[in-house]
C-alpha cells in the first residue's frame, strides 16, 4: 500500500492505519470517531488528504478542454475561485465527482477521489491527446493536501500567518500565504458542511511541518470515520454510494444527486461537454433520487438495506451511520447550531447518538416524508429530512434563542 508523506505524522498522534483505496490512512485516532466528529463540528479538525488525486492542466487549449469534459463551466471560472464539478460519461452517469481550483489565470487544479486518481488519469489523459494543446501534470506526490475544519479553523490559520492573508470570507474563495517559511496555497473548500472550513496545498518536503504548527495550535486529528460521518451529516455525496452505479449495478443518474445541481450548469447553450444530451434529458424529471434521512426506530441503516413506503419497496439506502450530537441544556437550540459563537453556551457536556443516512429512491419524496428500512427482516422508522446537519438533537423542538 501507498503512504502519504504524513504517514509517521499519524503514527505519532496515535492513528489506526487501515487500506483506503490502495494507501495507508487512519480511521481514526486515540479520541476515537465520536470524539473526532465533535471536535470538528466545536472547534477544528485536521484531515490529511494527500491520497486524493491532484492534476494541473494548463496549455492554450486548457481552458476549452475542462469546458468539454467537466460538467460545470470552468469559463465561469475566475482567477482566485474554485468550483464543484464531475467527469460525466455520455450516459449521464458520474465517471468521479471532483473539485476545480484556479490559483492562477493560466493553470487549474483538479482534485478527484483517491479510488478513482489512476482510472481519471487515464481518461484525461485520452480525452487531453484527442484535443491537443493541453498539458496535464500529476502534482500528487509532491503537493500535499490537508483540510481544516470547523469554527476555530480560521482563528488557528491566522495565528500562524507569517505573509498573506486568508481568503475572503466566502465559499470557493482561493488565496496563498505563507506559513513557517513555506508558500501554502488555501481554499476555503471541505467535505464536512462547515461554513468556516479551508483545505491547504502544502509542498510535499513542508507537509510534517505544517500538519505538527496546526496541531500545536489546537487542531484535532481526525480520520476517515469521522470525515465519513461529518460528510453524511451533511448529506454530501461519495463516490461508490451516491454517484456510480446502485447495489444492483445500474447507473445512478448524475442529478439523482441534490449535491449535483452545484457542479452541473447547463447555462450556456453554446457550450458542449460530455454528458450534455443525457443531463438535459435528467433535468426535465427523474423516477429515483437521493433524499437525507433519519432514523426514528432503534436500529442503524447501513448501505443496501430496503426502504419502503407500506408494502411498496421505494428504493435502497446508499449510505448510513451513527453520529454523535451534543445535549442542549434546554429544550430549545440554535437552529444552525454548532456554527456560531454560541454553541457552548447553549450546549452542555452531555453527548448523544442518532442513526442518519442517504437513500436512493423512488420519488418524490419531500421533507417529513415518513419511511420503513428493512434491518434483516425488521422494519424500522424513518423520517426524511432536507439534511441531517440542520437535525441536531433527534426529537428535540429546534427554535431560535
């Protein structure tokens, strides 16, 4: 198996490394997955994410290749900005769901799931030769990527600012700054559903150093259960579950995904990417989605179990888990709680657990909708809701104080 140039960084803090898509990563840390996913959504948490795929392409013709093959409008793009995209195949079916940077106005940055670098590399790769005036680099190995999430993220990275400043205080902004002498490159982009959330490039020889000042300043290691948690929370898509093919190896349509109306525009009629035709054709109205739910019964749903309505089954569910809340002292909460200054004003120490998840469904179903998950023969209770971020605190009345 691979290792990213973290590899003994984890080892020290105690990571539990498993195979993730061919490379050594930990699951988790000695505070363990609950705690990793609180001290994210409280205060910061740190990921490495060097085993996703980094690609720079530039050349004259670069600008015209991400049109054709990204399903969003890289022409929309501008220097300093980053946006959601996918590979999309002619079907309308995810080839992989990714995220473009452009740092700079003549070289992007496209950053795709570690399970599926080597099977985009290629295909850019083909698709790159068929245009011509392209040039594609693998910046993998020498640009490291971590993420920083949650409320005291910024606080962290400020106090650690030697030249710069942090991008503006909006979703995609880019920016660079400098950091114990080195040149980091910042979004202010992630996977957890934090509103304050940053990952960072890091040249590779700097990573150790960087990951150890960010620890120091009181960033909580985190693994890929919690960021396999915080990601559900949040209703954000994965590869393999949500785009790709269902349990019984069908395409999942591209905007069977409400992620997906982020990374596809359709806007401008003069511009044609792979895909067009079939995403045309979703947009008009699509028999399945992808809705949040969670569970009201005792029970977990884990991927593949059945969902019904009645004696109907409507559809599978592509994700589930447990993820850990905090107890409000009161009956009452913020409604977004977690992302203000609040949040331990109004929480105390107490914790609970709540299964959640996302399934692929017949539809419609809207917010409220009420639904049974098959658990091996047992049928238990389900609600759906707009996303389980803005569900803390199961049964709980949520109101604004």
């Amino acid at each position: 198996m691979k290792r990213t140039v973290l590899y003994d960084c984890h080892l020290e803090s105690g990571g539990r490394l498993v195979d993730f898509a061919g490379w050594h990563m930990p699951v988790q840390y000695q505070r363990g997955i609950l705690q990793e996913h609180l001290e994210t959504r409280r205060s910061a948490g740190l990921f490495d994410v060097s085993h996703m795929g980094r690609f720079e392409i530039a050349g004259r013709r670069a600008l015209e290749f991400l049109r054709w093959v990204l399903t969003n409008d890289a022409g929309s793009l501008l220097p300093g900005w980053s946006h959601y995209t996918l590979l999309a195949d002619e079907a309308g079916g995810a080839i992989d769901d990714a995220y473009l940077y452009r740092f700079s106005p003549e070289e992007w940055l496209l950053v795709v799931n570690a399970s599926n670098a080597y099977k985009d590399w290629e295909y850019l790769q083909r698709k790159a030769e068929e245009m011509g005036g392209v040039q594609m680099k693998n910046l993998s190995a020498e640009l490291a990527m971590m993420a920083l999430q949650g409320p005291q993220s910024e606080q962290i990275l400020i106090g650690l600012l030697e030249r710069g400043s942090l991008p503006e205080p909006k979703r995609n902004a880019l920016g660079a700054v400098r950091i114990a002498g080195c040149e980091v490159l910042v979004g202010r982009t992630g996977y957890t559903g934090e509103p304050i959330c940053f990952e960072l490039f890091v040249p590779a020889r700097s990573a150790e150093k960087i990951w150890s000042l960010l620890l120091e300043k009181g960033a909580c290691p985190v693994g890929l259960g919690a960021r396999d948690t915080l990601r559900l929370e949040a209703s954000l898509p994965l590869y393999g579950h949500e785009y790709g093919q269902d349990i019984f190896g069908r395409p999942i349509p591209i905007l069977a995904c409400p992620a997906a109306r982020f990374g596809v525009d359709l806007k401008d009629p003069e511009r044609r990417f792979i895909g067009r035709d079939a995403l045309e054709e979703q947009k008009k109205g699509l028999k399945r989605g992808i809705c949040a739910f969670r569970v009201i019964g005792k029970g977990i749903a884990r991927a593949g179990a059945a969902v019904f309505q009645g004696t109907r089954e409507i559809g599978r569910v592509t994700s589930g888990t447990v993820v850990p809340y905090w107890v409000p002292r009161e009956v009452t909460c913020p409604l977004h709680c977690g992302h203000g200054s609040g949040w331990e004003a109004h929480f105390s120490g107490r914790t609970g657990q709540r299964p959640i998840g996302l399934a692929l469904v017949d539809g419609p179903l809207g917010a409220g909708a009420m639904v049974e998950i098959d658990l091996r023969g047992r049928r238990i209770e389900a609600v759906v809701v707009k996303r389980n971020l803005d569900n803390y605190g199961g049964p709980i009345t949520f109101a604004v104080l």
